[in-house]
C-alpha cells in the first residue's frame, strides 16, 4: 500500500520503519525543507537500518495515499484541519496521539473512515534523522467511524518487536493508557527522573500509589481492570525510559498537558468529583508549560 505519515517524530518513524519493513511505500509529509533525506531506526545499539521513505512538502501530495497515518502531537492538529478536509473523503486515516482531545478533533472531519491507535512503546529521535526503539510495546487500532477493508494488510506478519492488536472498545484503551500516562509522566517530569524512579525511591513510589488510589474512587468501574500491579510493571519494564512529557519539557517543547491530564481531570468533573494529587500535578506542570509555549 502507499502509507503517507504526517509527523516525522519518534512514533512517525517507527511506524514508517516497520511499515517499509512490511514492503509498503512510506511516504512522509514534512515541513522543514532541510529535514535530511534518509531516515533512519536504530533496534539495538549494535546497527542502524535505513527506512527507505518517499518525502513530500505539501499536505496535497498525499491525495492518492491508500492511507494517511496522522503521528504529530495533539496540539498540532488544529493547524492541519483544512489541508485534511482537502483531501478525497475517502483516504482512510489513523491518529496516534496520546491523550483523549484528539477524539473530538477526528469528529470534526469529514472522512469516511477514521482510526484510532494507541501506542506503548518506548521511541525516541537520537538525531534529526534517526530514531531508536527502546522498548516494545503493543499498538492497538480501533475503527472510530467507517470500515476498511484492508486492515488486514497493513502489518499482515506482525513481527515481535512491532505487536498490533485491534480493538472494538478502542476508547477504553485510550482511557487506560490516559491513566498510565497521568500518574507516569507528571511526577517523572516534575522530579526529573526515568520512569522507574518511581518504584524504586520509596517517597515517589508512594505518591505514585496515592494518585493512582484517586483514580481508582472516581473511576471505580476500572478497579477490576486496572492494577496497581500494572503501573509497577510498567514502570519497571520502561525503567530507563524518560516520559514524553519529561522530554518535551527537557527539550523546552509544549507538553501534552490538556489532553492527557486535562482531559482525565475534566472526566472526574463531569462525575462532580476531584482529583486533588492530580490536579495539584496539573497546576505546577502548566506553569512550567508556560515556559514551552515561550520557546514554541
């Protein structure tokens, strides 16, 4: 298929990495005329393996795309919205932001067929051109409205480092990973740490613990499906790990405040309840936010 990607961050090319590696033709939309011409994904630290890549300049490029994977970050998709609507309705697409706001954004256009995707695994930019998988997780794509056919041969021989799972309850897993996100990132970006430094320094495990044990009161129709085991876990198996937050905020970059926290604050208001560990988080966090907006 040709899979056209707007975003060449971390979760962009990952996803062209793996995309290429399953023989589709991989075309990026970026907007930096001097973004370098050769991408590359670095699997282990012993070798670097070239993501053969079209690039394109302009949004109109990809109107004959089979597919259109949208892997910019929340707060910049407003800014896409008319080039997107431009496009032929019929170009299926995937949005992989973190946070719930994106939801109402996809509402907003006029595709047929739309997709959500929740990504777990560690990724990070080592330079303009090359990113390293840090950690394997799982992605799980759910339909938000239409149907595609051909799902099936977007990773038809899903490989292990690169699991895809699809789901029909795909805003529950959203939720979820909003949750994990909000008692991970805040705390790891406020006390500038890797992720497990939260179970392992007794002070941090223990705040971690409270806000979790918030969530659980106000959303206690996850208490079953949401253990504590499993924050642990993955703090653990992401030890090393910096937060997207943390390094948005390390490279004085507009944090993904309002949709990930923000939205799960606003969610325990629509029950008339509080999230006081949280939302104490929050504001601290969109002070320092203020600070990106600068540099944005």
């Amino acid at each position: 298929m040709n899979i056209g990607i707007i975003g060449a961050g971390s979760i962009g090319m990952l996803f062209g990495a793996y995309l290429a590696e399953a023989k589709h033709s991989v075309t990026f939309l970026v907007r930096n005329p001097n973004t370098p011409n050769k991408f590359y994904i670095e699997k282990s630290k012993a070798a670097q393996h070239l993501i053969p890549c079209n690039l394109v300049y302009s949004m109109d490029k990809l109107d004959e795309m089979d597919l259109i994977i949208l892997a910019v970050k929340y707060h910049h998709l407003e800014s896409l919205k008319d080039e997107l609507d431009a496009l032929p309705k019929d170009i299926p697409l995937l949005f992989l932001q973190n946070g719930l706001l994106h939801l109402a954004f996809a509402n907003t256009l006029k595709h047929e067929t739309i997709m959500i995707g929740s990504v777990l695994h560690g990724a990070t930019k080592k330079d303009a051109q090359t990113v390293q998988h840090l950690g394997v997780g799982v992605t799980t794509i759910g339909m938000w409205r239409g149907k595609w056919t051909r799902i099936g041969e977007l990773l038809p021989n899903t490989n292990e480092h690169f699991p895809v799972e699809f789901s029909t309850q795909i805003e529950d897993v959203l939720f979820k990973k909003a949750m994990l996100n909000s008692l991970i990132n805040p705390l790891t970006t406020i006390a500038r740490v890797p992720n497990g430094e939260l179970v392992q320094n007794v002070a941090y495990k223990s705040i971690v613990k409270n806000i979790y044990d918030e969530l659980i009161e106000v959303f206690e129709e996850w208490k079953d499906r949401f253990s504590w085991d499993e924050v642990v876990t993955l703090c653990t198996n992401t030890r090393y790990n910096h937060s997207s937050m943390l390094k948005d905020y390390e490279n004085g970059r507009l944090m993904e405040l309002d949709t990930i926290v923000g939205a799960i604050i606003e969610e325990a208001s629509k029950r008339n309840k509080k999230l006081p560990i949280l939302n104490t988080f929050y504001l601290l966090l969109n002070e320092k936010n203020k600070v990106g907006e600068r540099h944005h």
